[in-house]
C-alpha cells in the first residue's frame, strides 16, 4: 500500500510544531504532525504552568517586529478557541541601570517607542510591595508584559490543526528522515510506518543535536528548575492585579524570574532562576529535583521577594535548547531544500510560538518570508576564511 501523500510533515508537536501544524492547515496544506509523546506532554519545553511575555526585549530590538505580530497572533488564538492563553498583568525588568536586563530592555523599548516607566527603588517599593529591591535597583516597567499558558497554547494549535484537517499523531516517534534525491521531498520513518512528503518542518526542541547533527549549530541542552512557594501571608499581594512578571538581574549577571499567583492560594507563586542549568540530555536529565536545591532558591529568592518563599509547594523540570549566542534557528536546512528547521529556542522563545509557526508556514510552502529572521540563520556559526 502506498505511502499517504502529504504536503508537509512536522516533526515535534510542542510549542512550536503545533502552531506550524495549526498554520500550515489553515492554508489548506495536507499536514502531518508526529510527536514521541501525547499531546500536551511534560517531558519537552513547553510545560510548566506559565511563561513570561514581553515586548521590551532586552535580548535585542531585532526581535521586536516577531513580537508585535504574535501578540496579535495570540489574540486570534483567544478568539478562534476560546480558551485564555495570555494575562497582560504588566512586568519589571530589574537591575542595576547598566545590567543587561534593563538597559537592553530600555534600548528596544526606545527604539521601537514602546510604552513604558523607568522606575527607581522606592518607586519600585511603593508600587509592587512584594518586591524588595536594592537602593540601586532601578526597573523598566512595560504595561503590555505578561504572561503565556504553554499548556494551553499547545491545546489550541493542536485543536485548530486538528479542525483544519491536519493528521497529528502522538505516541509515534520518528525514527529517522532523510531528503529524497532530486529535491523530490522527504520521507520520514517511524515503528508504525514511512510517509513521504513535499517538506518536512523539523521542530526537534532538545532532541535537536540527535535530528540535526549536521546543521553546523554547537546546541546546548541544560536541564532547568521551575519552582511553586506558598508566600507567607498569602497569595493575596501576588494576584495578577498587584504582582507583575518580572526578571531580575544581580550585579554577577544572574537572573531569576518570576511570576504572580496564577491559580489560588494551592496553586502558590512560579519563580526560577534563569539559565545556569546542568547540562544534559533527553535521556540522562535527572527529573527529581533535590531539596538542596529548594532551599538554595528559597533563600536568595528571600532577599528580593521577603514574603515568597515561605512553604516549598512543589518543583519540576524542564530542558532548555540554546545556541552559543542564544538567537534562535529558524531557517531552511542548508544541505536540504525540503527541509525547514526551528529550534533553539529556549530561554525566551515560548512568547514567539504563533509568530514562529507562521514563519514555518511562509517557509514550508513558498521557500520565503516576510518577517525577519536573517539574525536565526545557521550558518551564522560557520567557521570563518582561515
């Protein structure tokens, strides 16, 4: 029997795979989405109650055109589903005037003449008395910051492919790919079977370095911490009303991140630090996390946010896929034309899932776009002229 036709098969139903399902199918493209575990899963990146919105990038003002478009993008997410996958409750970027966090913050924002505060710390203490900055801490605040819900992202594209025809199959890994010859498309095999397609969209998150070893990007896994406290007192000053997003920068350059009381006093308040993960792999991450390292983020957490740490609720994993200057891939494979790749993009790229699945769309079918993604190309870690 012979191999279902399709136009484009995804590789990697998560984030970033289901928004490319999601715009691929509303273009009336015949899709096929395979995932190695169910939808919806916790064993990627795209899990973990929540993630941090924001448009006042401090990672560069290149950035700011993608984000513009997928706040619009998650709008028509909201609309199209019903389901509320953003909460605009504001944000802080805090640090010291000169620390990354702030003054790339600032840059974007004044580039772009984005709306925003800069605030100094008592300002800080009188308007989020949650927070306990240093006397030199200043903030830039952003009103249009806020929060994602992954879980809910990822249930919507896969609900809106799914009504737009697209064939998604869970618990069905790929085992391998490969381009035909001829640039007559891909084949991708699994245990259940091979498909043929006219382009395959690689969507890979940390299995990255095992499905593209020969992009010629140095990928790092690292296996992240996200935390759940109790504040003493209560969740009460941490609703979303009183208590923004924030990330906040020390004078070492680390960074913790943080978030308000999303869901009732059980559900507690998400904070983490950023980065500065073990390295490791899909297989080797170590999924229990040790009360050491609980109470090591408790305790500078209390210096910053006196009430937060209070009672440990609970702490799970995650992966981070990063590249050495921590820009994301999103570009045609170079050795393969059927071929659209997307990756890289932890730390900060949930926020970008509807405008990424857009590119891939523009990629897959016409071999272009019109965002601008020159700063995502692979190349970019090409050895230079001897």
């Amino acid at each position: 029997m012979p191999a279902t036709p399709y136009d484009v098969i995804v590789l990697g139903v998560g984030g970033m795979g289901s928004a490319a399902a999601d715009h691929l199918a509303a273009r009336g493209a015949r899709v096929l989405g395979l995932e190695k575990f169910g939808p919806v899963h916790d064993q990627g990146s795209s899990h973990g109650d929540s993630r941090i919105t924001r448009q006042s990038y401090f990672e560069g003002a290149a950035y700011v055109p993608l984000l513009l478009r997928s706040y619009e993008l998650y709008e028509r997410l909201e609309r199209a589903t019903g389901r509320t996958v953003a909460t605009l409750c504001g944000g802080l970027m805090i640090g010291r005037p000169d620390s990354r966090t702030v003054a790339g913050s600032r840059h974007s924002a004044e580039t772009w003449d984005l709306p925003h505060e800069i605030l100094d710390a008592p300002e800080i203490r009188r308007r989020f008395p949650t927070f306990a900055p240093h006397d030199d801490d200043i903030a830039l605040y952003e009103t249009r910051a806020g929060l994602l819900r992954p879980e809910q992202t990822v249930a919507a594209q896969i609900e809106l492919a799914t009504a737009a025809g697209a064939d998604l199959r869970f618990h069905e890994p790929a085992t391998s790919w490969e381009a035909l010859p001829g640039d007559r498309g891909v084949r991708v095999t699994t245990a259940r079977g091979t498909y043929t397609a006219g382009h395959l969209v690689l969507c890979p998150g940390a299995w990255a370095p095992r499905q593209l070893p020969d992009l010629g990007v140095p990928f790092t896994v690292e296996r992240q911490v996200m935390h759940w406290f109790s504040p003493t007192g209560g969740t009460r000053p941490y609703e979303p009303e009183r208590h923004p997003v924030y990330i906040w920068e020390d004078p070492e350059g680390s960074q913790i991140y943080g978030f308000p009381a999303l869901d009732g006093p059980e559900g507690g308040v998400k904070i983490a630090a950023f980065r500065k993960g073990e390295e490791c792999t899909p297989e080797t991450i170590d999924r229990t996390v040790r009360p050491d390292e609980i109470a090591h983020l408790a305790a500078y957490a209390s210096t910053r946010l006196p009430t937060l740490p209070g009672r440990a609720l609970r702490a799970v994993t995650c992966m981070y896929t990063t590249t050495p200057d921590e820009h994301f891939v999103i570009a045609p494979h170079p050795a393969h034309q059927a071929v659209t790749v997307a990756c890289g993009f932890s730390g900060h790229g949930f926020k970008f899932v509807p405008v990424v699945g857009e590119i891939l769309a523009d990629l897959a079918l016409t071999g272009a776009t019109a965002h601008p993604i020159d700063l995502f190309r692979p190349d970019r870690f090409a050895p230079g002229p001897a």
